[in-house]
C-alpha cells in the first residue's frame, strides 16, 4: 500500500492508501485515512492536479521546499513544474513526455515530505526543461 495525498484541480484534498494506483490507467482507489472502514474512494486522474506519494500525513507544515539542485541530485531529466493554481515544483523525472497525460516527478529537495508525485499534464501551466 502506498500512501498517498490526491490534490484535486478544484482544491480538495484526500489522503489515504492505494494499491491499484497505475500512472496510464484514468482511475485508481483510494483507502482513506480518515474513514478508515469506510469502502476505497475512486479517484479519477483527470480530476487531479496531482497524486504526492508521502512519507507522512501531516508533513512539516514548517517546512520551506527548495527549488534548486544541489550536486547530490537523483538522475533523470531536471525539470520545473509551473502549475495552474501557482505552485511550482522542481524535480526529475524519467519519464517526461510533452504528449503524455502525466509523469513521475522527485523533489529536488531531499528532505521534502513527498517520496515522488505524478504530475497530471492538464493541471499544469508549463514544464520547462532545466
């Protein structure tokens, strides 16, 4: 089971564990954490800006991400993330196709909260190559 946290291109937010998430498959579940008993909550990818593979729910809320690399950066193409509601992100990403409807991307930052996302291509304003 991964954990995980799915933020929606309206703004909501849900986070929980899935099994069956698949990045070229349109819907995936989610076991949420908050109703723990409660039957997986279907998830559609074209609702997404994002789904944040984390190490924890809560995070560091105090916690100001980098943008930038450092020489210990992961392989993969460097790349930033400008998303339509303002975030941006910087990461890699060995997946990063412009015609593909999303990829995998790490934080530069290490000691970020988020393990990996994958970066729904719709919810994005512009991906630009570094």
């Amino acid at each position: 089971m991964n954990k995980v946290v799915a933020r929606f291109q309206d703004g909501r937010v849900l986070k929980g564990h899935t099994a069956d998430f698949v990045a070229s498959a349109d819907t995936f579940h989610i076991a949420r954490a908050d109703a723990p008993s409660a039957p997986p909550h279907p998830v559609m990818v074209s609702e997404l800006k994002a789904v944040f593979f984390v190490k924890d729910f809560a995070g560091n809320p105090l916690h100001d991400e980098r943008k930038h690399f450092d020489a210990r950066a992961s392989g993969g193409r460097k790349v930033r993330i400008e998303f339509r509601d303002g975030e941006v992100m910087v990461g890699t990403t060995q997946t990063y196709e412009p015609d593909a409807h999303g990829f995998f991307l790490v934080p530069a930052d290490a000691a970020s909260n988020i393990e990996r996302c994958f970066v729904v291509a719709a919810a994005t304003e512009q991906v630009i190559l570094l």
